[in-house]
C-alpha cells in the first residue's frame, strides 16, 4: 500500500524550519594538538612545548580522515559541531514523530 508524498507535510514544513538556521553543520571531533614545527632552533620546540593546532577528524568512506584547521575557522568549525549534533538529535526525534502520524492517520482511515 503506497503512503501519499504529502503525508507528514506539517512535519516537514516543521523540520525544515528547524534544520535551517542549523547551518553550518559538521559531523567529527574538533581537538587541539601540539606539534614540533619545522625550524630548527625553535626555542619552543626545544622545550618540548611544540606549537598549538588544530585537526578537524571525520569519517569519510568508513576511513577515519583529519584535517589541519587554521585558527581563524576553529569558531566556524565549533558551530558547526554544535549545529551538527543538534541536527543530529532532530533526526532522531522526527523518526518516530512521523512514525506515530502514519498510524493515526491509517486508523482514522475508514475500512473498505
């Protein structure tokens, strides 16, 4: 029995609503790191200091991937983890939401 492309039109009028201002949204980890640079006399790195970085990692092919972050897209980058994990949880959410329509509108359908 096809279900009609209108069905759940509210709750999709809802979630897009919700999911657009969610933009930038990434999924990964954002972390800090400390590497040697490559001068050879860094006072720094003769220390053991080393210099601040950052490496954004995420999944891509079910390969684990990092990427060097410039300092000035860290702030980008924390929003759009913060954006991702709240789209995240929207997903999660409207599953069931629709779900529940779906039975409430088949048994408010009168049997033929």
């Amino acid at each position: 029995m096809p279900v009609e492309r209108n069905f759940g039109s509210e709750l999709q009028k809802q979630f897009q609503a919700q999911s657009l201002p969610l933009w930038p949204a990434l999924k990964g980890s954002l972390s800090e790191v400390r590497k040697p640079c490559i001068r050879p006399n860094c006072p720094a790195c003769a220390c053991g200091d080393k210099h601040p970085a950052f490496i954004f990692t995420f999944t891509q092919k079910g390969r684990r991937r990092c990427m060097y972050v410039p300092a000035e897209l860290v702030p980008l980058l924390q929003e759009g983890l913060e954006n991702g994990r709240k789209l995240e949880a929207l997903l999660t959410d409207v599953g069931p939401r629709l779900l529940r329509l779906y039975r409430e509108a088949r048994a408010a359908k009168p049997k033929t």
